[in-house]
C-alpha cells in the first residue's frame, strides 16, 4: 500500500515538474521519472539521480508547520470561496468579541462603536434587492440542507443550480423559497443523495406540489440530466432506522434487482418500492416488521407497500 502511494506521489510530482517546467526527460539516461527534491528547489532524475534542473523556484510558503493548528495560525490567506454566499465568501466580517488585539475588553464608548460598525457592516453586504433576495434564498438552501442532513457538496450544487436559474430569469414568477427548495431537491438528485420529495417538502416552507412543479421547470428549461432514482438508495437508510441486520439489507437489494429486471420499476415510487422490497426481506429473514413500522420509516402508505409487495412477490414466484 504505501509503495503504491509513493510511486502515484511520484507520477503526480513527475506530470508538475513536465508541465511547468517543459521538461521532457533526463538527458543522461532518457528517463521521464522526474522527481522534485525535498526542499523543491531541485528536479532530480529519480533512476539516475542526475539532476536535471537546479535553483528551482518553490512556490510554496516560506514558514514550516508541523500540525494543523500550527499551520492555521501561521497562514496568511482566508477561507476558500464558496458559492452557498451571495458574495462567495469574500466579505469583510467584524468579530463578535468586543476585545482588541491582545485580549483586552474594549471600553464602553468602543463597544457602542463596533455595534455600529457590525450594524452598517452588515447592511453594505447587499447593494440592491436581487443580492438581497440572493442572500435569502442561499441562507433557505443552508437551513433546510442542515434539516436534510445532507453534505456540503449538495449545498454548493444547489446553490450553482439557483445562481444559474437567476441568471436565465427563471426566478421571475415564483417563490423564492419555492425555487430554492427545487434547487436543493435537484441537488440531491444530481450527487446521488436518497432524499424523497416528501421528505425536502417537510423542512420546506413551500407546498409539494409546487416543489415538484417547479422543479420540473427548472430542470427543463437548465437541460439538468437527471437520472431515475435507484430504490436501492433508499435501502441502507431505512435498514437502519428500522434496525434490522445486514442480512435484511441484502436480501431487499436483491429483491429489487430481481424484480427490476422484469421491468416492475417503471411508474412506480422508489421509496415506496425500496420499503415493500425491505417488508418483503424482513419476512424472508424472519424478522418481522409490521407494515405499519416500514411505512413511517419510508413516509408512504401501508396501501402503497401492500400494493408494491404483492407485485415483488409474484416476480419472485413466492406464494
């Protein structure tokens, strides 16, 4: 394992030192394994040990660290930008702490000063109505993505997907909080994240039908490739909120790969499919869980589940 690591940290170090130096090769025995020395300021041959180029300029910070707060206190440069702030994070922001440089509290007449300060701070981060309502709607994708559990990348993407739709003049019309909602729902979708439309509707302020309404809009008119949802998805998640073990889990995957097959999956709910496929598992393993336990847990019917199961088990020649 660390050979293999070395030789890929070799290769990655080789392809740099090519491309910003335009260095070929070793000119004493033809080699392309290129290396770059421990203090960067050398590319050596790494067959040879020729070296091929000297006094090579490092890029990197002229201080050293040798743990992760040492290097924190130590960097210069601010947090990366990021598209979940309308000004991508690139403001100027007041600390909190009435305090100075060394520690000290500040005196009454300074206190009252940094309260204005931070009070006009706050209301120049938005020169007019559209950075305004920006502003409102990342801060709605944040809130409802912390809800939802979900990571930081579907929160970048939904926040890439709103910036797009007010750009194309797509926002006109409707709810913020709506568009909003849809682009976190289209997010979801996009990285693969089992998130159901009942389950963005509850930690929206929205109605569903006007989240699928539009979200069915937006995606068309960005041309977003969305693939269908994989019951599958749904599997891991419901597994362990009803606490069932590996075995039912494995059981329900392969229940919907074998009823898929047979085309079952056309038209129909995937969390809904993924539950009756769990009920079905749960039943086969023996350990039973009653309808209405897997219905709360996939948030549809226990009609929907009877629905789906008679199906799957009539695919899989169970009676």
């Amino acid at each position: 394992m660390k050979r293999s690591t070395r030789q890929r940290e070799r290769r990655a170090e080789q392809t740099e030192t090519e491309e910003e130096e335009g260095v070929t090769g070793c000119p004493e025995c033809g080699s392309k394994n290129l290396v770059n020395s421990a203090d960067q300021s050398e590319i050596v041959c790494d067959d040879c040990g020729l070296v091929v180029e000297e006094d090579h300029v490092d890029r990197g910070p002229e201080w050293r660290a040798f743990n992760h707060s040492e290097r924190q206190s130590k960097s210069r440069v601010g947090a990366p930008t990021t598209q979940t702030m309308h000004d991508k994070g690139l403001t100027t922001t007041i600390d909190w702490k009435n305090q100075d440089a060394y520690g000290r509290s500040l005196s009454s007449e300074k206190r009252s000063q940094m309260h204005r300060l931070r009070k006009w701070q706050e209301r120049i981060r938005t020169k007019d109505a559209g950075e305004r309502n920006l502003q409102f709607a990342l801060s709605e994708i944040d809130r409802m993505a912390s809800a939802l559990g979900v990571p930081r990348s579907v929160r970048e993407v939904a926040s890439v997907i709103y910036r797009r739709a007010l750009a194309e003049d797509l926002i006109r019309g409707r709810s913020i909080e709506g568009v909003a909602t849809s682009t976190l729902y289209a997010a979801c979708r996009q990285e693969g994240i089992p998130r159901s439309l009942e389950e963005v509707a509850e930690v929206s302020r929205v109605d569903q039908k006007e989240i699928g309404r539009t979200y069915r809009y937006i995606s068309q008119e960005l041309g977003l490739e969305m693939k269908p949802v994989d019951p599958k998805q749904y599997v891991p998640r419901f597994c362990s909120d009803l606490g069932v073990s590996e075995e039912v889990q494995s059981k329900a995957n392969e229940i919907i790969d074998t009823t898929a097959e047979q085309g079952l999956l056309s038209g129909k709910s995937p969390t809904g499919y993924a539950a009756a496929a769990i009920y079905a598992a749960s039943l086969l393993c023996n350990e039973k869980k009653t309808q209405r336990e897997v219905a709360d847990v996939a948030q549809v019917t226990e009609v929907t589940i009877r629905n789906r199961y008679q199906e799957q088990i009539e695919a899989l020649g169970i009676h």
